[in-house]
C-alpha cells in the first residue's frame, strides 16, 4: 500500500465515522476536498516563504553591494 493511498483510507475512515449517512463515493470526494484544501494550504505557506526569503536575499545583496562600494 502506498502512502498516499493509506492516508485516504485514514481520512475516509475518519470522515465515515463523523456521518453514517454519507456513501462511500462522498466519503471518498470529501477526503479528497479535505486533501485539495491541505494541498493549496501548503502551496501557500511555502510561496510566502519563498517570498520571504527572495526579499532577504534582497536586502542581503543590498548590503554586500554597499560594503564592496565602500
């Protein structure tokens, strides 16, 4: 079994447990909405690092541009 493949099992189980009422194909289109978000969510906090450290690279590049001045 992959990894990828046990956590939708993990996450199918889990949301099954919430509601007896759901069927197993809106169990499985949850956990995968549930994934999606997760995914974008991530996605997001690495961009802002990236940004992050594209700016300090920046300024670093600024303050080695002044002392080579000097």
């Amino acid at each position: 079994m992959t990894a990828p493949h046990a956590i939708l099992i993990v996450l199918c189980r889990g949301i099954n447990a919430q509601s007896s009422v759901l069927g197993s194909e809106r169990v499985a289109i949850m956990a995968a909405l549930n994934i999606t978000h997760e995914l974008l969510e991530a996605m997001d906090e690495h961009r802002a690092g990236e940004e992050n450290l594209n700016r300090l690279n920046d300024r670093l590049e600024r303050a080695l541009a002044k002392t080579r001045q000097s």
